[in-house]
C-alpha cells in the first residue's frame, strides 16, 4: 500500500501547507472546511462552510458565489 499519495491526510497536509498564494476556499463538508482551517493561514485566505450547497455550489450559488469572489479578490 502506497504511503505517499495526496488523498492522505497527512501527505495532503504537508504538500498543501507549501502554498503561497492566497486562497478563498468554499466547502460543502464541515470536516473539508475543519481540515482547510486546520492548515497555515495568512491574513488573506478564506474559509467558508455552505454545509446546505452540493458539489457545484459555484453553480448553484452562482450570485452568493460570484459576490464573495469577488469581494476577496478586491480586498487583495
């Protein structure tokens, strides 16, 4: 069994805690949106939980979507 994919949690954690870009991330799951805050963040990085949203919140969400990217990127 391999130890070293990216689906484990601690391998994900370790490649994902090399980002240096700002992220706003948006989760569907209480435990993705645990997992991203549990993670180094910058005063620019955004994590929200829209728990009722399914796998394409961004389409079914389109204009709450839109308005929180948007006002991210403007605080940038």
């Amino acid at each position: 069994m391999r130890t070293d994919s990216v689906g484990r949690a601690t391998v994900s954690a370790r490649y994902l805690t090399q980002r240096a870009a700002p992220r706003l991330t948006v989760h569907a799951q209480a435990a993705a949106a645990a997992f991203e805050r549990s993670l180094p963040l910058t005063d620019a990085d955004e994590v929200h939980l829209w728990e009722e949203a399914g796998h394409f919140l961004h389409q079914e969400r389109s204009i709450e979507f839109n308005t929180l990217a948007l006002d991210w990127l403007r605080r940038l």
